[in-house]
C-alpha cells in the first residue's frame, strides 16, 4: 500500500489518524475501488476505450464494436436506478450512445439501464430521447397514449426546464404535458 504508507511518512499520519480517515471514507473508497475493478471486468468483456469520468450520469466511458457506452457503476444492494430524478433520466437521454449499468454485486452483471428502469422512468427516458432528438411527429403518436401521457405530465417541472432550455415554449406537440 504506498498511497498509505505516503501518508505516514510525507505527513506523518498515525495508524490511529488513517483507521478513522477510512472508516469515515470507506464508501468513497469503495466506489473507486469498484470503478477500478469495473474497468478491468469491462475490458474482459472486450470493451476498447475504457476511461474514467465524473459526471453525473456515469462513471466509465467505453466503446465496443464502434458503439459508444456510457456505463454506471453500482456497488450498493440497493435498487440500482431508485434514486435516478427526472432530471438525471433527461441527463441520460441526451447521452450520443448506450448506457448500461454494471451491477457489482454479488457478482458483475451488465445490464441495459433502460431495462432496469421502472416503468414510469422507463416512459420518461422514451420522451426524452424523442424530445432530443427533435422526433416531433413520434413525440405526438407517443404522447397520444393517455398513461404515457399521464406519467410523462407528472413531471411537468422537470419537462418545462428542458422545454425552456431548448427553446421550445410554443411547440403545440407539448401543450398536453406542460
């Protein structure tokens, strides 16, 4: 460990001072240490391209048979995509490519994220991908739906932010969600 043995001998850092330092940042280091070993199973998996970001959406940026994949770690037993918002799901919609979810445990599994969404996300995500894309006439045939229509209206706030974003205030295709 020479990141640890660094910091006693560059800072003079005791066992004590490093046993509370990780223990108050044990999550954060396995978030890093599950990214690094995700990196390596990605790569297994004959992903090119492997790299690290920090954005709000992913953590590892691949590419793979000339597609581009924006991939979310997740280390948690937790639902993986309960606590994505309307927000990070347009996020994700405006992403140029594929983003899957590596589950880390108990064992790496690869998923679509799209898959794993509930429904309502799942409808919210199709919205903003049509939206992004400017597909105005799917955009009407998929709102004519009344439950997509219903589930896509109740975030009607989150929707005006991107409309107003976008400059699109007039656009008669969103009238029955805003």
């Amino acid at each position: 460990m020479d990141s640890l043995k660094l910091l006693k001998e560059e800072y003079g850092i005791s066992d004590d001072e490093l046993d509370f330092a990780i223990g108050r940042a044990k999550g954060i280091v396995l978030g890093f240490a599950m990214e690094f070993r995700a990196r390596k199973i990605l790569e297994d998996m004959n992903f090119v391209n492997v790299k690290s970001v920090d954005l709000p959406t992913h953590d590892i940026e691949a590419e793979k048979d000339g597609e581009k994949f924006f991939i979310e770690v997740k280390a948690s037993k937790k639902s993986p995509t309960k606590e994505y918002s309307a927000y990070k799901i347009a996020m994700i919609a405006k992403l140029n490519g594929t983003h899957l979810t590596l589950l880390m445990r108990p064992n790496p599994n690869l998923l679509y994220t799209k898959d794993i969404l509930s429904e309502p996300k799942r409808i919210l995500l199709e919205f903003f991908k049509l939206l992004f894309s400017s597909d105005y006439e799917d955009l009407e045939l998929f709102l004519e739906d009344y439950k997509k229509r219903s589930i896509v209206a109740s975030y009607g706030k989150v929707i005006q932010h991107y409309v107003q974003e976008m400059k699109l205030g007039s656009l008669e295709v969103l009238k029955p969600v805003l």
